[in-house]
C-alpha cells in the first residue's frame, strides 16, 4: 500500500554559513554582499517534502519539495 506524508526539513546555517557555502560553491563572479544576502534571507529555513511511502517494500519516494 503506498501512503502520503509530509516531512519538514530544518536549516541550521546562520547568514555567514550560507554565505560561505554560496561563495564556495556557485560559478558568479558576482560579490556576494550583505544587501544580496538580506535579498536572499534564509530560503531553507525550513523546506516541506510531500513524500510517499511504499509500506510493501518501505521505499520513501519524493513527490515535491518546497521551500
């Protein structure tokens, strides 16, 4: 039988973590400032997952996500 549920993910970065992470692992040769990081505040603060699962097998499949 397969089965919806929703799942909440929480983010720990602060803005100077997130900042980091940006920094290192986006290809902009944009700076990454203080006004773009209040722009962009904390998207993944908390992200909700609509999953289904499968209770035959126990297989988690994700239908959608959002932030």
């Amino acid at each position: 039988m397969k089965t919806r549920f929703t799942y909440y993910l929480h983010d720990g970065y602060n803005s100077m973590e997130f900042k980091e992470l940006l920094e290192e692992q986006t290809d902009l040769d944009v700076e990454i400032t203080d006004e773009l990081m209040q722009k962009i505040g904390r998207p993944f603060y908390e992200v909700t997952l609509i999953c289904e699962l499968d209770t035959e097998t126990g297989a988690v499949t994700l239908l959608e996500a959002n932030l």
